[in-house]
C-alpha cells in the first residue's frame, strides 16, 4: 500500500511540474515601445496577435513572431502614438503564446 502511495505522488508531482523551463526568447525594442501577446477566439480556434503600441516621437520598425510560429517574421512600421497588430497564427487549438520581436526608432 505504501509503494502505491508513493508512487501516485511521484506520479502527480511530475505531472504538476513543468517539462521544460521555457526558452528566452528574442525581445528588444526603446522603452516608450509595448509589445504584447493577444489571443483572440474566432469560431474555429485561437488566433495569435502581435500588438504594437508606439509611444515614440519616431516611427518604429519592429519585426515580431511567436514562440509557436518562429518564422516567418512580420514587419510592422509604427508610426509615432499608433498601434499596429499582425495575425501570426489562425486556428489555434491553444491561447498560450509568447511575442518575440526586435523594435529599432527610424
């Protein structure tokens, strides 16, 4: 009884922790810059949005992907106190994503 026990815990504890710590991924861009992750339902699955939020009094050049979808790679050009967002997944069965991207001022 005691073997089972413990091995129903072991069992329950692999199962709670994580299999793998999560990878860095590539994110850079000037401060007055937001970049997120949105997940959005639409009838057949989640699609993954990259939102771009300028607060520079520069455009901003940023090239953006996800964890999920590496490549290929969107550019947006942001003009000064706009928002942009891309679709980089469509009919997703899962919301979890991260954004990564690369913002320069132009």
């Amino acid at each position: 009884m005691r073997t089972l026990a413990s091995t129903t815990l072991a069992a329950w504890v692999a199962l709670a922790s994580p299999s793998k710590a999560e990878a860095p991924i590539e994110q850079d861009a000037p401060s007055c810059v937001k970049v997120r992750g949105e997940p959005r339902y639409q009838g057949y699955g989640q699609t993954h949005v990259v939102v771009v939020k300028n607060g520079c009094d520069k455009t901003v050049r940023c090239e953006v992907f996800t964890d999920v979808d590496p490549t290929p790679r969107y550019t947006l050009l942001v003009a000064p106190g706009e928002t942009e967002e891309v679709a980089t997944r469509r009919g997703s069965p899962s919301s979890a994503f991260r954004p990564g991207y690369r913002c320069e001022l132009r």
